[in-house]
C-alpha cells in the first residue's frame, strides 16, 4: 500500500458492529465481561480502547512499523520512552531541542539518576565522542525546532547498531509523509500529534510507533502502568486527520517553498532557515532522507531587535501569533519571548536563538494572502 493509501486505510477495517466505516467513538471506560475474563478483547480503557486502537493501528501503518502507541500528548509518549531506562543509564539527546522535551529530561529524569548530554548532532560522528557502556539511548529530532537543522538520521543510526543502544526520533515536524525514521534505522517515532498528524489545532495527543515486539510489549506495558493515555474522542480526531495528512502535506510544502522563496529575496530579511536552500548546511542530507521541506521556517530580519521582531508578529493578520504548529491555520512565534523564554538568552543565542528570530509554520491558505500579509507586517 502507498502512503497516500494508508493514510486512509493503513490499519483500519469498517467497524463489525453496523459496518460504520469511521470507527465509532467508543466512549467507555469499561467492557461487559459473560464470564470473568470472557470478553471481546477490551477489559478497560486505560488498557485498550476500540477507538485508540484503531488509531494506533494507523500510527502503525503510516510509519512502515508494527506497533503504535497513543498517550495523552506528545511529552506524556516520551515520558513512555524515558521509563524504559534505569538510574545510572545515560542518553545523549539533540540540543536544538523542544523546550518541553529539555524541561521533562533535565527538571524531572535527571533527579531519577538518568544522565542527559546535549550535543549539536549536524555532525554526527560527534556522538560517538558522548557513548560509553551506560549509554541506552539517543534521542534525535529533525528538523530541529526553531534553527531548522538537519540530522542524519542513518548516520546516527549505524552508531546505535554498533553499540547496541535505542535511537527514537522526533518526527513531529517532518511527519511520515516527509521522513520515515523506522526505515532509515531508527528504533523508535515519536510524534506530537498535536501537531500535523492531528492538523486542525483542536487535540493534544502524542504517539510512539516500534517495530520490534518485545520493545513494543515494554512500552504498552508502561502506557498501561503509569496511565498517561488519550480519550475516545481525542483518538477520533486525530485519525480524521490523518486522512488528510498527505493533502495537508502537500501544500505545507508548495506554501513553505514560495514563502522562504519571497522571504529570501526581500531586501530586509538577513536570513532565512529552510531546509530547501542549497546553502543550508545539511541541504544534501535533508534531500535524501526527506521527500519534502515541511512548512517550518524561521527567519531574521535586518538590523532587527527584539521590539521590532515582536512588532512584525504583532502586525501579520493571517498568522496568527500563537505556540504550537502544524495545523491548517498559519502561525508565527518569537522564540526568545516565547517558546525559548525559559533558557538564559547567553544559552540560546549559542544556538542562534537571537531576539530577532520569528518562527513561521506554514499553513495551507492561498499563498497571495500569506505573501501579502508578510509584506504589510515587514513593510
Ligand atoms: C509540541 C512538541 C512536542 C510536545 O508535544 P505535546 O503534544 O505538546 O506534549 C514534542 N516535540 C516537538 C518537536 C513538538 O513540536
């Protein structure tokens, strides 16, 4: 089956009660049993759930692996990923990181004796220089959030094998349609489906998805035991993404090219973050395990400080200034006054998180519109 096929059939089967072909939102917490544990497969919800299940399946289907895991957001799925180490076992993780992922490794795993190093991986024999016989994990994202740098994630993974350590990649910003990690040798996907799975800005939810059974049989355990699960509902909604997440896809990507494009060429922008320009660093690393650019692009503007970065995002009508991303509608960020507001502006301007820097993600509205709206808010 073909992407765009199992984005709408990846997993499912029409429900065998009356044939619905969405599944039903199977709002229970619990199974009538004939006998005990005479039943149809689902006991209690936290454990298993139709609606979830469905879901998980297409989890499962969309990123060429077994299993798949839904949890109750995207941090609750990596919490999941983090309780299957021990105190004393070390990870060595992107730097460029989700603030939310750095806040739940260093405020909460670090006093569990779990020992995190952060590393810049754009080159990435450097991680070979962090493993040592406590090494159980490394924990790539890429893209990287807001810098747009790219990991090779095949490299990384030839380090993982030869040392016998997990590899779980952040998929959240490329999504399936753009990057398969499970393919490219990675152990574990980790999605906010928050974000492009779910689309339509209206879920927080967050999924795993493994190939490996007995890996698979550890995390359903720990999803089971500590609970951090989604609702029926919630499920429904984001496998009602899904469906379009191809589509959706598609135009994040003609929109992100035309917008970094027009934002390149115009005389008052500095720089332009996007993985799609030749004169990107990892530019031939991002074409060959990417089929796309995404919608993600983060921008400076010219002789530009922190007022007149937050007047631009103030001023655009059509991005709305929000956090989050992913969804149909288009937003904009100021990382430094945002999203990397907690980390000392010393720390994240080492990463090029400078108080200029705008955050774009792209939605699918007319491009006119969104080239128009840029053009007004710079001036
Ligand atoms: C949003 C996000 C998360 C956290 O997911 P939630 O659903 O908000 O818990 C993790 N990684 C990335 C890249 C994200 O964008």
């Amino acid at each position: 089956m073909k992407f765009n096929t199992k984005t709408i059939h990846g997993g499912q089967k029409h429900d065998p009660a009356y044939g619905a072909v969405m599944p039903p939102i199977y709002q229970t917490s619990t199974y009538a049993q004939t006998t005990p544990g005479g039943h149809k497969g689902f006991e209690y919800s936290r454990t298993h759930n139709p609606t979830r299940k469905a879901l998980e399946d297409s989890f499962a289907s969309i990123e060429n692996g077994k299993f798949g895991l839904a949890f109750g957001s995207g941090l609750a799925a990596i919490d999941a990923v983090i309780k299957l180490l021990k105190p004393g076992d070390e990870v060595v993780s992107t730097n460029d990181l989700y603030g939310g992922t750095y806040r739940l490794f260093t405020k909460i795993f670090e006093d569990f004796g779990i020992k995190f190093h952060f590393i810049g991986m754009e080159n990435a024999d450097k991680v070979e220089d962090y493993v040592n016989e406590n090494t159980k994990l490394i924990w790539v994202e890429t893209p990287t959030n807001p810098m747009m740098n790219i990991i090779d994630i095949k490299a990384i993974a030839a380090i993982s094998k030869t040392h016998n350590i997990l590899l779980a990649v952040d998929n959240t910003f490329a999504t399936p349609y753009l990057q398969r990690p499970l393919d490219l040798g990675a152990d574990i996907v980790m999605h906010s489906a928050t974000k492009y799975l779910g689309g339509h800005s209206d879920v927080v939810m967050g999924a795993l998805i493994v190939k490996d059974s007995t890996l698979a049989e550890r995390l359903y355990f720990i999803q089971n035991a500590s609970g951090a699960v989604c609702g029926p509902q919630d499920s429904f909604l984001v496998l009602r993404g899904i469906k379009t997440l191809h589509i959706r896809m598609q135009r994040h990507c003609e929109n992100g090219e035309a917008i970094a494009k027009y934002l390149k060429n115009h005389p008052k922008i500095e720089k332009v973050y996007w993985p799609g320009f030749e004169d990107h660093p990892n530019h031939e690393i991002a074409k060959a395990q990417m089929d796309g650019f995404g919608g993600m692009i983060s921008f400076v503007t010219k002789g530009s400080d922190y007022d007149s970065a937050i007047k631009i995002v103030e001023n655009l009508k059509f991005f709305t200034l929000a956090e989050s991303l992913g969804g149909v509608e288009s937003l904009a960020g100021h990382p430094a006054s945002m999203t990397h507001a907690s980390i000392p502006k010393e720390e994240r301007e080492k990463t090029g998180v400078v108080d200029s820097l705008i955050r774009l993600s792209v939605g699918i509205e007319d491009i006119n519109d969104l080239i128009a709206d840029l053009e007004q808010a710079i001036g």
